[in-house]
C-alpha cells in the first residue's frame, strides 16, 4: 500500500496529466495561431484579433482580451498605429500605465533585493504610495491601482540609500515630489520636481537651482521628517508584531520586510494614520496602515504593482547582464600565476559557502591578501588572508552581499608538469583561537602572523582591482561597487 | 538568445508541438479555466513567433516558455484584480469539469491555494524541477521555494482530506 505523501502525489499527477489538451484540440489552437499570424502579417486595420470569440464570463475574457491587446501592441511596437490611430496607442500607454522605460527601470527597483528593510517609503497620501531604493522611486495610485511612474535614480544620480555621508531625500507634496541629495546636513544646490499630475514623462520632470525653492523645500521636508516620519518598529503596534512578519519559515510563513520608516498622514477628512510599505516573499508588496490614535489596528492594502516587463527578462537574464541576473562569472585572467592557482582554488570550493543558493544571481569574488609563499621541494604553502565576497547587480553597480575573511595556509603539490593539486590548509579557528591558530601554522615557515591578521588595507586594493578586472573583462556597463550602509565607492578612480 | 531572421513555419509547428502541453497545463493550473488556458497558449506561442526567438536548447527552451506562461498568466491575474478591484476568491468560478469525481477535488484544492503555490506545486511535482532549478524560473531564493512549496503541499492535502479523498486503496480509473 502507498504511504500518504507517494498517494497524494501520484493523485495530483494524474490529475494533471488528465488536463493535458486531445489532439483536436490542440489542431484547433494551432489553426487559430496560424490564422492569427497570418492576419497580423496582412497589417489589418481593426486592431489585433487573434480570431477567437469571448467565452463564457465576459468580463474575465475582456480583461484578457485587454491585456492580449497590449502585450502584443507594446512587445511588437509594430503596426498599431498603422493599423489603427495614435488614439489606441495612447490609451495602450494609459492602460498599462508606464512608457516601456519606465517599465523597465520599474521592474528593477521592484526586484531589488532588500537587504535589511523594504525600500523607503518616501511619501503617502490618499492618493498616492511613493517608495525608493538605490535603483528606483516608484509612484502608485491608490484609487487606480497601478504604477504611475518609475524614475531612473541612478541616472539621476540620486540613488544614496543606506548610505553614509550623502543620502537621497524625496517629499510628496499633494501631486509633486521633490528628490534631492542632502550632504552632511547641507543645503542641496539642485533638485528634481516630478509633477504627478502630467502624462508626458519628459515635461513632468524638471530640475531646479533656485535658491529660495530649494531652501524652502529642504525645510519642509526638514520638518516633515522630524513630525512625519516615524520609527516602523515602535510607531505601528508593537515590536513582536514585526518580528512574527520578518520570521522566516516557521508555520510555512513567508519572510516579510517592512520599511524601517512609516510615514504619518492626513486624509481629506482631516483623519490621521500612520503607514509603512511591507513586502512579503520577496515580491507582494502591501501597504500597512492603522489610525494614528490605535496603533495596533493595522489594515493591510495589496499594491498590484504589476510588472510588466518580466518577458524582456526572461529573454535575456540567460544572456545578457541585465539587472542582477545573468552576471558572467569571475575568473582572474592576470599573469600572477600564484594568484591564479589561488582564485581558481577558492571559486571550484564556493559550494561551501552556498553560492549556488540564490539560482546564480551572485557573483563570487575572491580577494585574497597574499603575503608569503613557501617552496620545500614539490610543495607550495601560501599563507595569506583568502578573503571573498559575492555580488549582486544593481544598474550601474555592484551590490556587496556578503563575504569573509579567512586567514590561512594553503597548500598544493606540484608532479613536475608545472601545475600544482591542491593538498590540504590550515585555516585560524574561532574565537579565541584566532592568533593562536595564526601563529601556529605560520612557525616554522619564517611568516610573520601578525601580516595575515592586519589586511584591511591591502584587501581595500585588491578588492577594487578585481571588480575593475572583472568589469573591464566583461566589457560590463557597471561604474560602482556598494556595500550596505556605506557610499558607492566609483571603479574608475 | 540568437534572433534568427526568419522563423521557419515547420520549425514553429515543431516547437509547439513539444510546447504545447506545458503551456496549456501550467496556464490551466494557474488560470483555472479551460477557455483561458487557450487564450494564454496564443499568447504564448505568438510572442515566441513575433519575437523570433531561437533557443540554444530543449531545456532552454523549455525554461523560457515556462518562465513566459507563468509571467503572461501572473499579468492576467493582476490584471484581472486591477479591472475588478477584487480577490482571487472573486473571480470566476472555474471552468474546469471532470467526470472523475477525485480530479474534481483536487482542482477544487488546486483553486484553494493561492496562484504561487499552484505553481510550484506543478513545476516541482509534475515537471519534476528541483528547487535550485526553480530559483531561476521563479526567481525567489531557494529558502523561500522550500517554504512555499510545504505550506502548499500541506494546504492542497488538507483539502483532499477534509474531502475524504485520499483513500486507503485508490486505483487509477480509465486511461
């Protein structure tokens, strides 16, 4: 007799088996493509279609029909307006909310992995939810349900979150943002104005250096975060409440991550609550809110922010270094033959550190500080501080993700053909541990310990060598590197 | 992904015709509804041909058009919830009928779970993908797959029991 979980499995495969189309059926869909190639290739003037009638429930099949319009028309960009007036194109625009640009730069900011927190929740209204992180602000409106825009803060150059000594601001005034780069404190002497109010993408954004506008904005938003903007964990119910949502895994509940900001604001009937943007399994995001006045009755609000260019990812995260997938892997391609024989030793052992976890969005790096290398005979000991780190991309930059130090002795084995086998190493142990271990496996070899142990600065060096190599390489669109809480740090300096 | 300029028409047959199957389960599964399952393998295979796609291999190719369906049908969703400002529980009833009263229950249970879940319990029970595989075509971390998947395996035996429908001796009926 089958156990319980064979039974239950082999019931929902044969289930599924049993859906899988006759053979009249699938003639019958495959005639209809072809009629519908076939029509498309005519450039028809009735807008496309693909030759079947609505079934059943109308409305189901309208809001399908809708969205086959739009697919196509926007993946094609071909023969909609020949085909039809530039009256349908727009409304195309209108229905699905975002040039294809900003679709793009929406898709990223949306996918960026959040280290800690949920991206900044930048302003909220009745009407709108704004939202940034170092890849993108995000606009959605309420009432619409939908993304309204998406800006490229990184072209803007104002993308300094989690940052350390320049962090980018944005302030929602009724149907304006305000984004600016506020360092040390200062005045900033430039800021963008979106006007949320204007379709056309490029005259709903300008940039400003008055003077009188940008120290009248900067003490609004000075004000505003000083009364608007509170701590999440204790300004909305109660610490055990947010960490029962960041709890990952236990009673099959998905990881959660909130902004470390909610904001405080007024509807038009003069009621205050208190929200903050919450993004549940990586990718649902919600809005949580609860009146000002009884923190502990939160309402949740999904935010379809539908993105809409996942097919264009789909083509290319195999291919193409778009986003953070799809990064080529490292490998040193200098002249260093020790350095060689070490790089090509850490990135075949990088299964000890997960690096195949996150489906291969990572890149590893290693960084290794070498100080000595050792030949007795056929043996090589090279004692350095192998340090590594992995990478995820962000645009233009490279996100830190994690990484190690590992001081230690390697040791290889030549067999006379000039390549060399890897044998066995010593590595520092833990805790307190630590020198001694160091000291241990570097007496006899004439290595100073301390040199393994003080490598901050010279992993600094060839930290940014690598990553330049690396990008040089590749011929990789990539400017920065990042680590979490601190400035981008440029890769052509 | 080569573009090739033009895609021949025996070729495009061919690839539906290994494609197919895949498209129209997975859009059932996630749709749940025979008339749309149709209307997604069009959509599909249309943008395959529109786009002139040429894959470096089958399991390429199959990636993609899973990694397609899934996106194409999550957007139908969406889109469904944004025109009619209400919940998966409000849409239409499914439109799927089996005479087999245990197929019956278990899409009953499938419509239960919440279109992730279906999803992967399709890609990773029926497909057979390992979860590693899956963090590329569903692009979650592989921690997050492993919850989804025993919250999901767990809500869909829930159902077929309260259903009374995983019996002690269960025989395949017909085919």
């Amino acid at each position: 007799m089958m156990s319980d979980p064979e039974k239950w499995e082999e019931i929902f495969k044969y289930t599924i088996d049993q859906t899988s189309p006759d053979q009249e059926r699938k003639e019958q869909m495959w005639n209809r493509l072809q009629s519908t190639i076939s029509g498309r290739g005519q450039k028809r003037k009735q807008v496309i279609r693909f030759g079947w009638q609505p079934h059943g429930r109308k409305t189901f099949a309208a809001a399908l029909a809708g969205t086959c319009v739009i697919a196509v028309c926007l993946l094609t960009g071909v023969g909609v307006n020949a085909a039809t007036d530039g009256a349908l194109l727009d409304s195309i625009r209108e229905f699905c909310g975002l040039p294809v640009q900003q679709k793009k730069t929406a898709d990223e900011g949306l996918k960026l992995k959040n280290e800690v927190y949920a991206p900044e929740l930048a302003g909220c209204s009745e009407k709108y939810v704004v939202f940034a992180n170092e890849r993108a602000l995000i606009v959605y409106e309420r009432q619409e349900k939908k993304l309204l825009a998406a800006l490229d803060l990184q072209a803007m150059d104002c993308n300094y979150f989690n940052t350390d000594s320049i962090h980018t601001r944005a302030l929602l005034q009724k149907d304006t943002i305000y984004i600016f780069n506020e360092k040390k404190e200062q005045q900033p002497t430039q800021m963008y104005v979106y006007d949320l109010k204007k379709t056309d993408v490029s005259s709903a954004l300008s940039v400003t250096e008055d003077v009188r506008k940008l120290e009248l904005v900067y003490r609004e938003w000075k004000t505003f975060s000083a009364e608007n903007s509170l701590d999440t964990f204790s300004g909305m119910a109660d610490g055990d409440y947010w960490n029962s949502l960041i709890n990952s895994g236990k009673d099959g509940k998905e990881t959660g991550v909130y902004s470390q900001q909610c904001i405080v604001w007024t509807d038009r009937a003069g009621r205050q609550y208190r929200s903050a943007l919450v993004i549940i399994g990586g990718d649902d995001y919600e809005l949580y809110s609860c009146p000002a006045d009884d923190t502990e009755k939160i309402s949740k609000e999904k935010l379809l922010v539908q993105t809409y260019s996942d097919e264009i990812q789909t083509e290319t995260a195999t291919e193409e270094n778009t986003q953070h997938t799809g990064l080529p892997e490292f490998a040193y391609q200098g002249d260093d033959e020790i350095m060689k024989l070490v790089c090509d030793y850490m990135i075949k052992n990088r299964n000890e550190y997960e690096y195949l976890e996150n489906g291969g969005i990572y890149i590893y790096v290693p960084e290794p500080v070498i100080v000595k290398t050792v030949r007795t005979g056929n043996d090589l000991f090279i004692f350095g501080n192998f340090w590594w780190e992995t990478y995820y991309r962000n645009g233009n930059t490279l996100m830190s993700d994690s990484g190690s130090e590992m001081p230690a002795r390697l040791h290889f084995v030549s067999y006379g053909n000039g390549s060399y086998i890897f044998k066995d190493k010593e590595v520092a142990g833990d805790g307190s541990y630590y020198g001694t271990s160091i000291r241990e496996f570097c007496e006899g070899y004439q290595v100073d310990p301390q040199k393994l142990m003080d490598t901050a600065e010279a992993h600094k060096k060839i930290r940014i060598k690598m990553l330049r190599d690396y990008v040089k390489q590749n011929h990789l669109d990539i400017q920065y590197y990042k680590d979490y809480g601190w400035d981008p740090v440029a890769l052509d300096k | 992904m080569k573009k090739t300029n033009d895609t021949p028409m025996e070729d495009f047959q061919a690839l539906y015709n290994r494609q197919v199957n895949r498209v129209y389960r997975l859009a059932l599964v996630m749709l749940g509804s025979q008339s749309d399952a149709e209307d997604m393998v069009q959509m599909v295979f249309l943008k395959v041909w529109e786009k002139k796609i040429s894959f470096r291999d089958t399991d390429h190719e199959t990636a993609w058009i899973l990694t397609a369906t899934k996106n194409q049908c999550k957007d139908v969703l969406k889109s469904y919830e944004r025109k009619h400002c209400g919940t998966l529980e409000e849409m239409p009833e499914p439109g799927i009928a089996s005479e087999n009263h245990m197929e019956n229950v278990v899409w009953l249970a499938l419509e239960s779970l919440e279109p992730k879940y279906r999803i992967l319990l399709y890609l990773y029970y029926y497909e057979g993908y390992s979860i590693r595989e899956l963090t590329a075509i569903l692009k979650r971390k592989e921690s997050t797959l492993q919850t989804q998947l025993a919250a999901g395996r767990r809500k869909l035996k829930e159902e077929l029991k309260k259903a009374g429908e995983i019996p002690q001796n269960w025989e395949r009926e017909g085919k």
